[in-house]
C-alpha cells in the first residue's frame, strides 16, 4: 500500500494525527437530577450519572405511544371515537367528551404538545382497541429497540407499579422517535396545538419551557410525578445534535436548568478540524493510458470532521491502491477512515485528477549504469 505520502500530507495538513482529542477537566454541574445521561447524535454517551436507574418516566411514556400509534399506519386525519376515562382530578387532561370527535393527528399532537392524558387514552383506544392491547405493543416496541430497562403499564405516564424506564433508555427512545418520525419530530416543536375538546375549539399550549428559551432546542417531551420532575430533550446547533434526558429533578425549574446545563457542556466540549481539502496533494500515480503522464490524486472535496472532546484519540485507517495498478482520471485510488474510540466521524476518499501531468524525458545514456560519474 502507498500510505507514506498519504501520511505525510495529511499530518502537514492538520497535525492532528493519533493524538488525544483536548481531555475535559470538569463534568456538567446539574443541581437536581437523580439520573441524566447526554449524547451525541449517534447515541454515543457523552457523560452520564445513574443511566441505568430504573425510575418512573412519567408523561415521556407519551413518546413511546406516539411511535406505536404510528407504527400501526392508521390514517392520521381519520376521526376518531371517544370512550371517556376518569384518570383522577389531578391528571392532566384536555377534556374530551363522548360527542367530541378529533382526529387521530389532532389527539396525538394534544398529547405530545400539551401533555393531555386523555388523549394518550383515546390514541390507545382508536389504534389498539385498548389500553391492555396498546400497552402489550409499547413493550414490544421496547423490547426491539433494546430498551432492557424500560416496561410499560399505560400509555400515558401516570405513576403506576412496573411503569419505569431509565435516563439511557430513554435517550435511545427520543433518538429513535425524531430520526424515524418526522411527524412526531414537527410535533414537538410546535408551541401550541388546536382541537376541538368538550365541543367547542381550545387552544393547547406546550408545557416545554425551552422551544423559546434555548436556542436550537428541537422539545421532546416534558414529565412530572410525584417522584420528580423529568424531561427528554434535543437541541441542534451548527450542525450536530445533542440529546439530553434528567430524571427524579426536585422541581420544574430544577430540570429546564439542568438541562440546559447539560446542552451547554455538550456543546462546549465540541470541536471541529478539518481533514481533507481538494487542494491537498495526497498521491501521484501513472495513467493507464499513457504512461508518459501522471495523474495526481486529492482528496474528494474539503471535508471537516465534528468531534467532543472526551480525551480518547481521533486515528485514522487508510487504504491506497498498490503502486503497480495504474490510475484513470476521476478513479478513486485511496480513502482514510478516522474514528474516535469506537464511533467513526468521518471519511475521505482519493480520486485521481483529470488533468494530467506529462512526465519529463529522460536520457537514460547520461545515468550511471551507462559510465557516467565512474
């Protein structure tokens, strides 16, 4: 393999080979939370305290009914029936009444946007038939996106015995939910929902504090029991996504701070550097046409590379086609791979130029092996 100009360009260019990425010396500063994880956008864990807790999850079960219901393709604006629940007089509800008749997408944005436990039912009811059959899916759907620590009894939250989950669990779920679900990705941004509830049309405001308070914030989904105050959030800022969750908070406030703590140290410890520029002579290789020619080889485009500075070593693995197999204008003869710990961040591939570079002549009578300098 030709790996030794490959080498050399790229430490000439950035100087940042099988080095530690800039080790953090502090941790984020939460004040509340009794369990909290943060990630970056490939679930990679960033720093994290009690994730593997099993701790009520409260009103965030509602992510996992709005994944199950629409895993179950019924026609979101299909009306829907309402078989009505007495959830207690402390619950949250929209109060829906048997005349009303919302939608399907109309209850499920209720549910995610205002946290309405009675839609979260009747979202239940419409798609399963009820609330048993609905919840034996939730736990199915657990157990196939891996959420060992997770179980579920209601699609709503309200504190019940086996309804739990921990803050990893959950940070996969809300990954999960916004890259595979545009519809609950759009929901819960928005900062208030309508619908017609108790026969007349209301206005539902979002219980997320921070849609306008953090910049980039992308919601998710807001919880409180008697356990704590909880929250599943995402932000997405320059480009890369961070995702947080705090479980068992001791008040409303103490979880928007805490997680806007987390958010602000996931971001601080983000860097970029750049690995790859077009204008980067990485390789020259002889065309296979004409062997009175060359073609030199650059990088794709200018790539740069997004990384959290967690103290483990970005490295990278190239691979170059061997000197004797000769290069076409635009082949690809190379590409470099660079990882940090196990995760890949970034790749570049090697494409022989178009253009042509003639090789110059030679006299070969002039070379030693022909007398001169004998």
């Amino acid at each position: 393999m030709r790996v030794s100009a490959f080498i050399f360009a790229l430490i000439a260019g950035i100087n940042l080979l099988a080095q530690p990425a800039l080790a953090f010396d502090t941790a984020p500063e939460i004040s509340e939370a009794q369990a909290a994880i943060v990630c970056d956008s490939s679930g990679n864990v960033l720093w994290s305290s009690n994730a593997d807790e099993e701790m009520g999850m409260a009103s965030i079960t509602k992510v996992m009914t709005a994944i199950v219901a629409l895993d179950n393709g019924m026609d979101l604006d299909a009306p829907c029936t309402i078989d009505p629940v007495d959830l207690g007089p402390y619950s949250q509800t929209a109060g829906f009444v048997s005349t009303d008749t919302p939608t399907l997408r109309e209850l499920l944005q209720v549910m995610l946007v205002y946290s309405g436990n009675d839609a979260a039912c009747y979202v239940a009811q419409n798609v399963a038939g009820s609330l048993d059959a609905f919840v034996i899916l939730m736990n199915e759907k657990a157990q196939e996106l891996g959420l060992e620590h997770t179980h579920f009894e209601n699609p709503h939250g309200l504190e019940e015995d086996g309804h739990y989950s921990t803050a990893g669990d959950l940070a996969i779920l809300g990954r999960y939910a916004l890259e595979n679900y545009p519809f609950i990705a759009s929901t819960v941004r928005l900062g208030y929902t309508e619908a017609y509830a108790d026969g007349m049309p209301q206005t539902f405001d979002s219980t997320d504090y921070l849609l306008d308070a953090y910049e980039g914030a992308l919601g998710i989904k807001t919880g409180s029991e008697k356990a704590g105050y909880c929250f599943l959030g995402a932000a997405r800022r320059n480009g890369a996504t961070i995702y947080t969750c705090v479980l068992g908070c001791e008040s409303d406030w103490g979880r928007w701070s805490d997680t806007i703590e987390l958010l602000d140290w996931g971001y601080s410890v983000r860097s970029s550097r750049r690995i790859a520029s077009s204008s980067w002579l990485i390789d020259v290789r002889t065309f296979a046409y004409d062997f009175r020619f060359q073609c030199p080889a650059y990088p794709r485009g200018t790539t740069d590379i997004g990384f959290y500075q967690t103290g483990e070593e970005l490295v990278f693995e190239s691979t170059m086609l061997r000197d004797a197999i000769l290069a076409e204008p635009n082949q690809v003869v190379g590409a470099v791979s660079w990882t940090q710990g196990t995760h890949g961040i970034g790749t570049v591939l090697i494409e022989a130029s178009p253009e042509l570079d003639r090789i110059p002549a030679m006299n070969i009578f002039v070379l030693p092996l022909f007398g001169e300098g004998i």
